[in-house]
C-alpha cells in the first residue's frame, strides 16, 4: 500500500505563505511545518510556535561549565597538589575567575549547539519532505539564471553580427545586457515568477550581477575562474573522436584533430558558445523536469555511464546506428558492476551526504537499484522520459557539430 507522508502546499511569495500559515493555524492542525528559503518575520508566531527551549539548554550548559571550573580549580589546588603560596589559601573563586568565565562560555556553545541538535532532532541525513519535487529545487536557479542572461548575449552578438574570439569575450570584464524580464526568465525556465525575482536580487547582493535601470551586466570578476578551459577541450577532443566515426560512415573526408577545433572553437567563441548553450540549456531543463533537480541527475548520470563503461568492456558487438539509444537505454546488463556513494561524490563533487540522500530518492522512484555490496547502478525503469531528452538532445548536438565541422573547414581554406 502506498501510504502518503505528508500533505504539501508550494506559495510563490513570502505573504502567501504567511497568510496560508494563519489559516492553518485556525483550522486547528498541530503537526504541520513551513520551509521559506528566505527568513519571514513573524512566521513564528503566526504558526503559534511557543518561544524556544534552546535557552534553557544555554543556561544548562553555561552553569555546568562554571561549577566545572570551580571544581577544577577546587580539585587541583585543595586536594591534588596544594602549595602554600605567599600565605593565600588553597582555594578562592576570586583568583582563578578567568577559568570559571572560559568554561561558562564554552559549556553554553555547547548546550546551544547540542540543544538544537537535540530539539531538531538532527542529524537527519533524509526526511520524507526532502523528495518534495519543489524542496530543493531553488538550488539550481541561479546557475540556471546566469546561463539564461548569456545565452541573451550571445543570441545579440549573432543577431547584429558581432563575432568576438575567446579572448576578446574573457577580456571584457563586463558583459551587459539590455534588457531584463523576469516573466521571460520565468517562463524559460519553469520556476516560479516571485523565485526568479528572488534570485536575481540574490545575485546582485552577492556582486556577480549590477542593474541600471532595465539594463543587467554581469561581473566577471565575481566568476575568476567562469573560463571553459576544461570544457573546451573535453568537446573538442568528443567532436575530433566524432570525425573519425564521420569518416568510416562516409560522411566526411578526413577526421579532424581535436587541436584543430580548438583553435576553431575560440576564433568564433561567440557563435560556438551560443550553440553549445542552446544545446545545453534544453537538455538541462529537459533532465531537471524529470528527475526533480541537477543534483539527482548528476547523480543518476554517474551510474549511467558506470553502467556504460562496463558494457563496453563486456560487449564487442557493434550498435546498429539506427537502434543505438534503444539498445543504450534498454539492455538489461544485470552483471554490471555498479559504483559506490563516495566515489559518485569524489565525480560530481556533491556532499556525500546529499549524494546518499539523491540516491535513496531515486531507488524509491525506481531509476536505480542497489545491490548488496551497496553499489547503485541503473534500473532500466523511466528510460521512454529519458530517451525524449536525449533524442533532442542528440539533435541539438548535431547541429552543433555540423555547424563546428563547416568553420573548421572555413578557418583551413
């Protein structure tokens, strides 16, 4: 029987959820909690939440840590080791003060911090409400925000036919943008209009972004380190194994060198970056629709190509071009080896934690399975919403590549 945790209510503003808060309450409901990514003043008593007991844990611990002292003091002096010195006695709670001071603050640290630990009942690496598909999802948004405003760019720079090089993009320590519209950025990236609002504003306090009026430039020098270097070259050296392929089908003349196209891709950076994203973008937002969040995806990901890299290494036969995918996605390869939750987050560089936490969510939608030695690896289930996503996604890849191809060949003649 599928037996429901909880009841869930998703508000796109801090009022709303306020309002909602005071309406509960009326009803009469007494275990039943609010999530906001932002503080709420006055959310506490509109929940009709009594005021704290963690107080009472820093009292707790601040006179233990004083009595602590005294009987330190007391033990050492008195009874351990006494020494008469210049005719004072043994003990005194004047003298040593300072020790009783150090330990009532350090002892109240404690209870505080162990007193609401205890309250929250943490740590709880997992709750039923963390698989909420709407919980953890503002986590992505601002990475896909900042991608949506220089996806902006780059289509402006094609349109009025600017075409700038790799280092004539990087050495602009600005990039501004003319026009802002959080309906737009809404829309695109299906989050709510009061989030995407949220965070831009959080991306101009943190400085990675300015606003003039309806104008937006980013900051560059927020990012020092934004330069796809790695990515580049990870491309490029696909896109050079690619030709090679190309060739033995017949579809170019000769393969092309992964340095080659490296030198392609940064003459027309500008052009070549914004295929790359509107190749990437759809694909993000295709797989974030059905796995909840990247961070799910990532992880899904890994077992994924884990599964791949051991049936390469099981299997010689060749794929049919025609039913690749299907054979990818819907073999059944139950003697694969699967990969563990630490080496999952040493790849994506995900906390473990989170990494376990994604990876029992995932079991429970029957994306991966688990074995006995705890090694996930994927459960051949869900793969028709996949296969949607990567399909287009393949399609956007071609077009990327095929248009990478042609500059290569404009650049060497």
């Amino acid at each position: 029987m599928d037996i429901k945790y909880a009841v869930a209510a998703t508000f796109s503003s801090a009022k709303e959820l306020y309002d909602a808060a005071g309406k509960v309450k009326e009803k009469g409901y007494s275990d039943w909690e609010c999530f906001s990514p932002i503080p709420v003043h006055g959310l506490d008593a509109q929940m009709g939440y009594e005021r704290s007991k963690v107080p009472r844990f820093t009292l707790a611990g601040g006179i233990t840590g004083f009595f602590t002292g005294m009987l330190i003091v007391w033990f050492m002096n008195e009874y351990d080791y006494p020494l008469i010195v210049g005719g004072k006695p043994y003990f005194s709670p004047i003298y040593p003060f300072p020790v009783f001071y150090e330990l009532t603050i350090l002892f109240a640290a404690f209870g505080t911090l162990f007193g609401m630990f205890f309250l929250n009942r943490l740590p709880r690496h997992n709750h039923p409400v963390f698989e909420h598909p709407d919980f953890g999802r503002t986590g992505d948004d601002k990475f896909m925000i900042v991608m949506h405003l220089l996806m902006q760019t780059f289509e402006a720079y094609s349109k009025n036919f600017v075409k700038l090089n790799y280092d004539e993009y990087f050495d602009q320590n600005e990039v501004e943008i003319k026009s802002i519209n959080v309906m737009e950025i809404s829309k695109s990236l299906n989050i709510p209009k009061e989030t995407a609002r949220r965070k831009i504003n959080e991306l101009e306090e943190m400085g990675a972004i300015k606003r003039i009026n309806k104008k937006i430039i980013i900051d560059r020098d927020t990012w020092p380190n934004i330069k796809p270097q790695e990515t580049i070259k990870r491309m490029t050296r696909f896109l050079s194994t690619l030709s090679k392929i190309c060739v033995n089908e017949g579809l170019i003349q000769e393969p092309i060198s992964s340095e080659s196209l490296t030198k392609t891709c940064k003459e027309y950076f500008s052009f070549v970056w914004q295929l790359y994203y509107e190749m990437q973008m759809p694909m993000l937002l295709g797989f974030k629709k059905v796995f909840g969040d990247l961070e799910s995806f990532h992880v899904n990901g890994v077992c994924v190509i884990n599964e791949a890299l051991n049936s390469k290494k099981n299997d010689n036969s060749e794929m049919s071009n025609e039913f690749y995918l299907e054979k990818y996605f819907f073999a059944d390869n139950k003697d694969d080896a699967g990969v563990n939750a630490m080496s999952i987050s040493d790849i994506t560089g995900i906390p473990r934690a989170t990494v376990i936490r994604k990876l029992d969510k995932l079991i429970r939608e029957n994306f991966i399975k688990i074995d006995i030695k705890k090694h996930y690896s994927s459960s051949g289930a869900h793969q028709e919403k996949i296969l949607d996503v990567q399909k287009n996604t393949l399609h956007n890849l071609s077009k990327l590549t095929a248009r990478v191809y042609n500059l290569n060949l404009m650049k060497d003649n």
